[in-house]
C-alpha cells in the first residue's frame, strides 16, 4: 500500500523540492498546504498516512497545526513529522508536546527524510539525532516530573525494554540486545505503550527521561 503524505510549507519551492523527492520514492502526495490552517483542513478531509509539517508558517503555525490533528485530545491523530530550518530547542519541545511523531532538520538528506516519512508512519517515530540528545538533557536538568503508578505496571522486562527504547534501539537492535525475537520485541513495545498510555516511541523516549527511568547522556541511535 502506498504512502500518502500531506506537505505543509509557506514555500512553494520547498514544497517543490519535498514533492519530487516523496514521489521519486514511490510515496503519494495527498496534498500541499501553504499554512497551518489549511493543512488542518486538506489533512481532516484527505486522511493522509503522514504529514510533513514546518513549523513557521503564516495564519496557523505548524505546532498550533499539529495541536489539532495529533494532540492529546484528538480522537483519531495524524502522524506528523515535524520539517524545520530551526535547530531551537523550544521547538522541539514544543512539537512533542503538540503530538508529533517525528522531528526532523531541512538540511536533512533525500534518503534520511524517505526514512523518517515511513518511520513516522509504522509508528517507529524518531527524532533527528542531532537535537534529540541536546533537548532531553536541558528538559530534565529543568525539573524531573514525579514516577507515575503507571511505571509499577511494567515487569522488570519491559522496564529494561523502555529503557533502550530511550536509548533510541530500533525494534531490530531490541531484539539482537536481548536475543529475543523482533517480533516479541515489538511485543514487549507494545505493551509498554499499552500499560503507560502513551501513543509512540516518541512519547516512550520522552517519558523515560522526565521520569527518570533513564538519565541524560544514555545511548541514542
């Protein structure tokens, strides 16, 4: 089945340029929206696999706009992957508590930004490895929340497994790590996201860090 993925940029070059590169790739353009509000509204009636979203745009900006197709208070969210120019913190912060399933810089290369549209989209959410590391080290030395009930659910397994996730292990370097099957692997994913109610592996990685399961400078892929 092929991707379909929805362009938000207020560029028409860039949008341009993400176009030839998606549909090179064998991946569906479902639309192009010059503005948050718009792709708000093309994404709501298209129903597209992945949003591609940048964060400046006029009108609605791209957080606001992946507020509303992917916060945590939407029914049926849209992943969206997070396109920016801007290696600032706030946004990145800012777009994973907006609900974003991936983040990822515009210098990004063709293949890389191909990977990150079907990572977001079989829900192996990543977020560029260069600002990763840097945000989660700053958003724990600010205050570390305090350990929910829900992480005494987890047996000591998934505990170890959650932390590799944040460590930034694929379900594939899960398995070869624990020698278990990658299939159980992404079993024992599941299950976590499942007993800690969280949507992604963005979400996992995020929670880990602020409720200590893990402490900064822990392994990233």
């Amino acid at each position: 089945m092929t991707l379909r993925v929805l362009i938000a940029d207020d560029q028409e070059l860039v949008r341009d340029g993400f176009r030839l590169i998606l549909e090179a790739s064998g991946l569906e353009v479902a639309g192009e929206a010059r503005d948050g509000r718009e792709a708000v509204y093309l994404a709501r009636r298209r129903a597209p696999d992945v949003v591609l979203m940048d964060v400046r745009m006029p009108s609605v900006d791209g957080l606001q706009a992946t507020r509303e197709l992917a916060g945590p208070q939407v029914t049926d969210p849209i992943a969206v992957l997070i396109l920016t120019t801007f290696d600032l913190d706030e946004y990145v912060l800012e777009a994973l508590r907006a609900g974003a399933s991936g983040f990822l810089l515009k210098d990004a290369g063709r293949d890389q930004l191909v990977e990150a549209v079907r990572a977001v989209a079989r829900g192996d959410a990543l977020i560029a490895p260069s600002v990763t590391r840097r945000l989660i080290e700053r958003f724990v030395e600010r205050s570390l929340s305090p350990i929910p009930p829900e992480l005494d659910e987890l047996t000591p397994r998934e505990l170890e497994v959650l932390r590799l996730i944040a460590g930034g292990r694929s379900n594939a370097e899960l398995a070869q790590e624990l020698m278990i099957s990658e299939t159980t692997a992404k079993t024992h994913v599941a299950r976590i996201l499942a007993k800690l109610g969280l949507r992604d592996r963005v979400q996992a990685v995020v929670f880990a860090y602020e409720h200590g399961v893990v402490q900064p400078g822990a392994r990233r892929a």
